[in-house]
C-alpha cells in the first residue's frame, strides 16, 4: 500500500497536524467530562481549601433512591422529558411548515427567513430577557393588552404549570430558526424533476408531499429530532433566566446546576455539591445517551427502508 505523506520524518506530519486539535478537544471536552465522572465519586463542594473525600456510590444512592429529595430529583427527570416531548413535537412541526412555505417563491422570503431565524442568535440571557420583559404582569406589553379585555394573568409568576408551558413556548420561538434552516436545506435539495413527474401522474398536494417530499427530506428529518431531541433534555438556561430556581418547574439539567454552584433564589438555596453535581450530570448523561442510540436506531431503520 502506498503512504501518500511522504517517508521518515514527514510520516509524522499528518499526526503533527492533528495534535492541536486533540490537545484542545482533550482539554475543553474529554477532559471535564473524565474528571466529572470521578467526581461523582466525591463529596467535592468546589470551594477552595475544601477537603475532597471518596464516598462511592453513596451520591448516586442519594440522588435516586433516598427520601423526599429523590422523589423530587426523579420528578425533575420526568419533568425534562414532558419539556423534551413538547418541545421536539412543537418545534419539528412548526419549522418544518415554515420551511415549507417559505421555500416557495414568495416575495419578501428571505426577510421572513431571516425573521424567523434571529432568535437563535441572541443567546439565552437575552431571550430571558425579552421576554421576562414583554411578560412582566404589572404593566408588560402581553399584560396591558389582555387588560383591555379585562383580563389578568401572572404568566411566569403564576403556578408552576403555566409557567413551565410558557418557558416550553420562549424555548420554541428560541430554536425554532435552526430547524426550520436545516429543513430549507433539505428542501433545496429536492429536484423540481420529481414534483412534475408527481403531478404528472395526478398527485395533488397531499400526495406530493407524503410521497416526494417527506421521504426525500430523511436526512433533515433525522437531522432535525436528533438535535431537537438532545438539545431539550439538556436544556436549562431559559430556566434560569425566566424562572429562577422554583420547586414544580426545575428540569434535570437546573437541578444540577443550582447544586454544583448554590443557586439561591427567594427563600430557595441549595448548597455547593459539586460532587453530587457531577453524579446528577452522570445520570442525565445516562439518559441522553440512552434516548439518543434509542433514537438513532429507529431513525437509521427507517432511511434504510424509505431511501434503500
């Protein structure tokens, strides 16, 4: 077999030119995510000067078996799945429709495009932001303007279940815009050869679009409730920023965030576990990996039966 990079000492160039990237990988990924899982281990406070001791499995027995606080981490966990089916279900539709028409030849698309997609850009703090503002219930733009029809409501202040449906729709319109960009790639891709022949043969709308366009957008598809999927149940900015740390409304990914650094909110304050934290994250990690392959396998089976 013949080595294309050339003999003695250039034989390492490839390997030279790869090195960089695996340091930065291995420090800013592999890394933290090896020393999360040895943490996990510990009763690790991350304050300084503090004493790290081994405990085993007692974080993990801590977190998903004793008393009511195992009760509540388990409700968090079922939580970040009710958020995670929303969310995917809600946005996949959503983005895939607009994507639908606005790859038609509309005036004014690509304004609409660009509409629609710039949430994504803002960051989490910033979507927080506007729309704690825009929902502020003494005198925020949605507030006076149900006022006219008298009538009144706390949005992200009022019981935990409206306000966790209304952190599911700010995390919609946030992310909405990638997946609608990922299904007008997909659509793009798709000859207008096929859609005459379709009609051709007396498809209408419907048909067109079960059996040209739908099979034919697999890849985007599977693109699309991966990261719609992982992103989810990873999600916990938006919690932080809108509702701050409050029992009936904390997902997974907040609980350990507010263990690992002592979130405090209100009368709510939760001490620094960072290695309880990390035992949380391990857990969670458990969880995607799981959902994801689970995913993955059913995705991959049905792009083998539908493209061949």
């Amino acid at each position: 077999m013949t080595y294309h990079f050339g003999r003695g000492r250039t034989r390492w160039l490839p390997y030279l030119l790869l090195l960089p990237g695996l340091i930065a990988y291995f420090v800013v990924a592999l890394g933290p995510s090896l020393a999360t899982s040895v943490y996990s281990f510990t009763d690790a406070t991350g304050l300084p000067g503090a004493p790290i001791n081994w405990v085993g499995l007692d974080n993990y027995n801590e977190f998903l078996f004793l008393g009511q606080a195992a009760r509540d981490n388990l409700n968090a966990v079922g939580r970040t799945l009710v958020f995670c089916f929303f969310v995917t279900t809600i946005q996949f539709g959503i983005g895939l429709l607009v994507a639908i028409v606005l790859n038609q030849k509309l005036r004014g698309r690509n304004f609409f495009r660009t509409l629609y997609f710039m949430p994504v850009i803002l960051g989490a703090v910033i979507q927080g932001l506007i729309w704690s503002l825009f929902l502020y219930p003494l005198g925020g733009p949605l507030s006076q303007f149900l006022g006219i029809f008298g009538l009144r409501s706390e949005f992200l202040g009022a019981q935990p279940t409206e306000a966790f449906a209304w952190v599911i729709a700010i995390q919609i319109w946030a992310n909405m815009g990638t997946t609608m960009i990922i299904f007008l790639a997909g659509l793009q891709t798709i000859s207008e050869d096929y859609y005459e022949a379709a009609r051709i043969d007396g498809a209408n709308h419907w048909q067109v679009f079960a059996n040209v366009t739908w099979p034919l957008l697999t890849p985007s598809v599977n693109t699309n409730l991966l990261l719609n999927v992982i992103g989810s149940l990873q999600a916990w900015q938006l919690f932080l920023v809108l509702l701050g740390y409050r029992n009936g409304t904390q997902v997974l990914g907040y609980l350990i965030y507010a263990t690992g650094f002592g979130q405090t909110s209100g009368s709510m304050v939760t001490s620094f576990r960072q290695g309880y934290a990390a035992a949380a994250s391990i857990v969670m990690f458990v969880l995607v990996l799981v959902i994801g392959l689970s995913l993955q396998y059913i995705l991959r089976r049905r792009e083998a039966r539908l493209m061949g």
